[in-house]
C-alpha cells in the first residue's frame, strides 16, 4: 500500500506573515487611538500619556501578573519533581543493593 505523504508548509513564512498582519493592526490601532488621556491617582497626582500607550502599559502590566502567578507553580511543581526523583533514585539504589 502507498504511503500518502502529507503537504508540509513551510512554516517561517506563514508565521513571518501572521506576525507582520499581527503588527500592522496594532500600528493601526495605536494611530487610531493617540489621543490623550488623564489617570488621575490619589492626592491630586494625574498623568497624560496616549490611550493605545496606556492600554499596552495596562496589557504589559496584566501579562507580567499572569507569569508570576504560573512561575509559582511551575517552581512548587519543580520541587516535588525534584523530590519525587531522589525518592525514585534511592529506591533504585536500595533495590540494587538487595539483589
């Protein structure tokens, strides 16, 4: 029976592309909302700065919060894998030294 050979893409330019569509609607985006806006915070404080550059701070912001969140877990989950891997190991070595 013949082997059906699957097309393969080249993925380099289909992802180039997706990332240069990605960049222009975001360009678009930040052109379509330079205008600026006041965030005023206790005791009189307020900054100016353009809506498309407070909503990426914002984003930057929000994207910096989720890592931390899943780092957290990610180095709780090393660490018993870690633990889990001694235990396997001496139980090896235990089990070598009683054949």
């Amino acid at each position: 029976m013949p082997r059906t050979s699957l097309i393969r893409l080249p993925v380099r330019p289909i992802a180039l592309s997706i990332k240069l569509v990605l960049f222009l609607i975001l360009l678009g985006f930040a052109a379509r909302n330079s205008d600026d806006v006041s965030i005023r915070y206790f005791l009189g404080l307020e900054w100016q700065a353009p809506l498309s550059l407070v909503i990426l701070i914002a984003f930057a912001a929000g994207l910096l919060v989720g890592l931390l969140a899943c780092s957290v877990s990610m180095l709780r989950r090393y660490r018993e894998l870690r633990a889990m891997r001694r235990a396997l190991s001496q139980a090896e070595s235990d089990m070598a030294g009683k054949s």
